[in-house]
C-alpha cells in the first residue's frame, strides 16, 4: 500500500472511504463470481484475503475489510454464505492462539507468601 503522508485530512478520508468501498466491492464480486467466491472461502488468513484482492485489482486492508463489516452484514442475503466466511477471518475470535480454555487449580500456594 502507498504512503499517505502527503495527504490532507480530506483527501486522507477519501482514500479510507474509497478503500472501504473497494473491499465492498471485491466481495460483491467474490459474491457472482462462483470461482472467485471459492478461493474467498478457503481463506484462512486476513493478508491471503488483502493479497487475492490486489491480484484482482482492488486495493484495501484488513482495517478497511473491518470498517465495512457492517455494510457486509446488512448485505447478507447478498452476499449469502461469503459473510461467514469473512465474519469468522475478520471476527473478534479469529487470532492465532490455541483455545485452551481455563487450567484447574490443584494444590496449595508453597507456604510463605
């Protein structure tokens, strides 16, 4: 992605709300096209998705994917089961760590503290 330093804070507005767009518009393409809606599916890592979209010539991060999470939920008739798909890559619970859940306490505290 190009540096955006130069930018005022309007124009730097405009390419976030473009960007926004330009993920909302990659997965409405991912959403008619059989082939593409596929790789989207089988995607298990935010960069893959940010990666798939440059090849397909849109331009976006996974900060702006999250910013249209809830156009991309309004849309879900639209864009049928690829919501899912991009709700779980771009959720609160989608992180690299294991689900270890909560260790059992055994034994006592070693004495003196």
């Amino acid at each position: 992605m190009r540096s955006l330093s130069h930018l005022t804070q309007a124009q730097l507005l405009g390419v976030i709300i473009m960007s926004k767009e330009n993920a909302l518009s990659f997965l409405q393409q991912a959403a008619q096209d059989p082939d593409l809606k596929s790789q989207v599916q089988a995607i298990d890592d935010q960069r893959e998705l940010i990666n798939l979209g440059e090849a397909k010539g849109y331009d976006f991060s996974p900060d702006h994917v999250r910013q249209a999470l809830p156009v991309i939920k309004e849309q879900k008739g639209f864009l049928g089961d690829l919501v899912e798909a991009i709700l779980e890559l771009f959720g609160p619970t989608h992180d690299d760590y294991p689900a270890t859940g909560v260790q059992p306490f055994s034994g006592d505290p070693p004495s003196g503290h």
